[in-house]
C-alpha cells in the first residue's frame, strides 16, 4: 500500500534524499512530499495533552481525526518521556492502549507507530497490526527489540536522547553537539541493521528536547542538513516544545505559532517527516513548504 498525501493537483516536493520510502509492515511511506505524524498520548501526564485522550473512546476518535486531517503515520503512547518523567510498566502501557491499537489497526487506512521501548508492548502492538515501533533508546534499552521489528518487518523510528528522561533536562552538555548526535545515530542505524532490520525500514531522530538546551534544540534545526550524510529518512519532533516556549516565553498551549514556523525551517532544512500535534494547521505548513521547495 503507498501512502500519498500530496492532495489534489500538488506537485511533489523536491525531496533531496536518496529514501524515497520507508517500508513499515505492509505500508510503503512516500516521501516524495514530507509526512505528518501525528501524536496521539494516552497518558495522563504528557507535557502538551495529558489526560486529554486518556480515554478509549476519545482515543480513537482523535486518531482518526488526524487521519482525515491529512496525517500520514499516528504515533500513540502510553508513557510519557517529557523531562523527569517515570517509567511506566509494560502492563501498565498495554493496559492503557492495548484497546485502542486492536480498535485502530483495523479503521486506520495508514501505519500506525507505537512509541514504546519495551519488547512486550512491542509485540502486543505488532501483534494487532502496528508497522512503526517509535523508540526513543534507539534500541539500546532491550536489545532484543531489534529481532522484533526485524521479524514483522516493521518500521524503527531511532532517536538520539542524552541520559533517560527523568534526568536528560539536568545541565547537558556537548563537546560537539552535531558531531555527537550524527555519531550516536550513526551507531544506531548500524545496530538496527546489524538486528537485520531493512535499511529502508530505519528513520533517524536527532532528539529536539531530549537532553537539550534551547541554544542546542536550535542549532540541531539550523545545522539539520548535515545529518543528511546518514542516508536515512530523518524524523523530527518540534511541536510545543520548550525551546519555543523559552524563545517566545510562552505556555504550552500557545506555541502552535511556534511550532509552524519550526516546522517550516525542518523541512527547509532536510526534514522528511514531522511528528506534530496540530495536523490540521501543520499540514497547511507542510504543503505550502514542499510547494516552495518545488520552485527552488
């Protein structure tokens, strides 16, 4: 199945990547135009919306929400990795959205992710149909994982995080950011392969927000084009963060300003997929940047 959300008459966009599709389960992800995955935390404590579709029902109806919205991927999780947050128990995550992935991987017409560092919740998920496993310790937390995702030729979202979540906010700091980060994904892309994960199953998250500061979140964006030397399709997740809160000393729920523009400047500078809340105002960012990217 192809995944093509380009819209009606919408030129692709001139996509410099040699990644033209991510394989995920029984999808192939187009990225001839840049893809919107969107965020679905059910979860109480998430930093943008938890609580807010911490519900079975209003779950799956914002799921499928995003999707008419024009969302490509929907990522769901069940424990949140915002700064100091706790880890949630394998039963824990699968009690919370074992329902609502049976429910969603029979209405969703595109792959859905799960964002989950555990093997069990893994394939629980896998197991109902899921085609992304979103891991934020890029496979170093159960090295098992990797067969997994291996074995139901799955999608891998691997991203670079300094320390673990309850602690990566605590003064972090770089020799080198850029040069750490693209050797750190580097190691991942090679360990996922080394599992006998397809190379084309295999995105790359450089982390905004994990184990950053605002000066690091906003190089990282500035310099994103030097990540294009992994040769993988890169993913990044900008949305409400801090750092645009710290630049325009703003509250969570008033960053969507913010986020549109960060988005904008990802996709300018490389990005291949954007992991957001607001699908419907960033699809109109996303089509409006691959339209110019086609005049350049």
């Amino acid at each position: 199945m192809i995944i093509n959300k380009s819209g009606t008459g919408q030129a692709l966009s001139s996509k410099n990547t040699k990644k033209l599709f991510v394989r995920c389960g029984r999808y192939k992800l187009d990225l001839t135009h840049t893809c919107i995955m969107g965020i679905l935390n059910v979860t109480p404590d998430s930093f943008s919306d938890g609580g807010k579709y911490f519900n079975h029902n209003s779950a799956i109806e914002r799921a499928l929400e995003m999707e008419g919205q024009g969302a490509d991927i929907i990522d769901i999780g069940a424990e949140s990795s915002r700064p100091g947050a706790s880890a949630v128990s394998a039963d824990e995550q699968i009690k919370r959205i074992g329902s609502i992935v049976k429910v969603l991987c029979k209405k969703l017409k595109i792959p859905l992710s799960i964002d989950t560092s555990s093997i069990e919740v893994a394939r629980y998920c896998l197991d109902f149909g899921a085609s992304i496993i979103n891991d934020i310790f890029a496979l170093r937390n159960d090295h098992s994982l990797g067969g997994l995702i291996k074995e139901y030729k799955a999608g891998v979202v691997l991203m670079h995080l300094k320390g673990a979540p309850r602690t990566m906010q605590d003064c972090p700091e770089y020799s080198n950011l850029i040069t750490e980060i693209i050797s750190f994904l580097s190691a991942a892309k090679q360990r996922a392969l080394s599992c006998g994960i397809c190379e084309q199953s295999i995105m790359l998250d450089p982390g905004i927000g994990f184990g950053k500061t605002t000066a690091h979140n906003l190089r990282i964006i500035k310099f994103l084009a030097d990540f294009s030397g992994l040769n993988s399709p890169l993913l990044l997740g900008v949305s409400r963060k801090s750092f645009i809160g710290n630049v325009l000393n703003l509250p969570v729920k008033e960053r969507d300003f913010g986020t549109a523009a960060s988005v904008a400047a990802v996709i300018l500078n490389g990005a291949d997929i954007v992991r957001v809340h607001n699908v419907a105002q960033m699809r109109q960012v996303v089509l409006m940047i691959d339209a110019l990217g086609d005049c350049i």
